[in-house]
C-alpha cells in the first residue's frame, strides 16, 4: 500500500503545507503524471483542486516531466531537476524517476489549481493564529 508526504504548495500565500496520505488517499495520486490536476480532498482540502508538480522517491531521486513512465532511468543531464551545473556545458549522467506517480515515490510536490469557497488557513484549522479570538 502506498504512503507518502505530499507538499501542497499555496501560491497566493506563499506557505507550503506538509501531509502524510496512505490508503485511499494516496491511490488518488498513484498513475497520475506531472502536470495533471487531482481533487484536494485526499489532504483535507475539500472543494480545491492541485496540479502536481514534482516529487522523488526514498533515495531521493526526483521525477522528470520528461522521462515517460515511473521507472529508473539513466540520463546525460546539462540541467534541470535532478542537476544543477556548475559551469557552462557541463554534463553529467544522472539516475531519475520518470514523471509518473508510483508506489515507489516518498515524496509527492503539488501546487493549488482551483481554489474552494474557504481559505486554506480555515480549512486546516491555522486561521485563528492571528490571535483574534485568543
């Protein structure tokens, strides 16, 4: 059975949220590909909508919007997700998970598409830190 942490990333507010989802939850997100938008429901988001963005597995090796499937592959990066370069043209080969969601992700990146009628402080039970009511 599928566990992983899902980071939901809010960019009206600029916070990034942290869930851990198993079960039901997490087989929402398994076979979806980066870029495919899936119902918040499954983080306690109800009535929001998030576009996955990224993710990696247990040994840390992130997925690529460019590499088909959810397997390991090998690749001569110059850059992006998995290697930043240190100097102009350089190359080096790489091992990353392609960009579909399986059980061998730990790590699931996700950003809100469609907002829900209430805030997502409010839904999470954090809008009251402001010390209004305290």
């Amino acid at each position: 059975m599928a566990t992983f942490q899902v980071a939901v990333a809010d960019p009206e507010s600029g916070r990034t949220y942290q869930f851990e989802v198993d079960g039901q939850d997490a087989n929402r997100f398994i076979g979806r590909e980066i870029g495919d938008e899936v119902d918040a429901d499954a983080v306690g988001l109800d009535g929001y909508t998030v576009e996955i963005t990224g993710g990696s597995d247990d040994a840390g090796r992130p997925m690529r919007g460019d590499v088909n499937g959810s397997d390991l592959k090998e690749l001569l990066l110059e850059g992006g997700a998995g290697f930043n370069p240190e100097r102009d043209g350089e190359r080096k080969r790489v091992t990353v998970r392609g960009k579909e969601v399986s059980e061998a992700t730990a790590q699931l990146n996700v950003s809100v598409a469609e907002r829900g009628d209430e805030s997502v402080e409010t839904l999470l039970g954090e809008g009251d830190e402001d010390g209004d009511d305290e």
